[in-house]
C-alpha cells in the first residue's frame, strides 16, 4: 500500500512516489513527490530523514528534510 497523506484544506489524498533521474551532469538523483493516484514508483513509508508539510495557500503536500 502506498504511503498517503490527506490535505487538511482540500480533504484529498496524495501519494509519495519515488524517481531516479539523471541530471544534465550526469549526477543521478532520486527524487519523492505526490501524486493524486498511485502510479508507478509508489513508495510504501516515508523515506528516513523526512517530514510532511502542506502549503497552506494550495493543500498540497511538501516533503521536507527535518
């Protein structure tokens, strides 16, 4: 099961997802980011090292490092 947070200002649920990328350097990055579906890269936990925020103006859920 996807690991889901549900915004206090809209009542929606997110999914954190995780992805690999390449970067113009060549440096490759993982990155996490909420999705309204789960989809490919779905991650079950929140990665360790990290915390959930909201934007207060959007709803939309921030992962930040804490």
């Amino acid at each position: 099961m996807a690991y889901s947070v549900t915004s206090k200002k809209s009542g929606r649920t997110f999914y954190l997802h995780k992805k690999d990328v390449t970067l113009r350097g060549g440096r490759q990055q993982t990155i996490y980011y909420f999705a309204g579906a789960v989809k490919e890269g779905a991650i079950d936990s929140l990665p360790a090292g990290y915390m959930i925020g909201e934007n207060s103006k959007t709803g939309l859920p921030i992962l930040k490092k804490g």
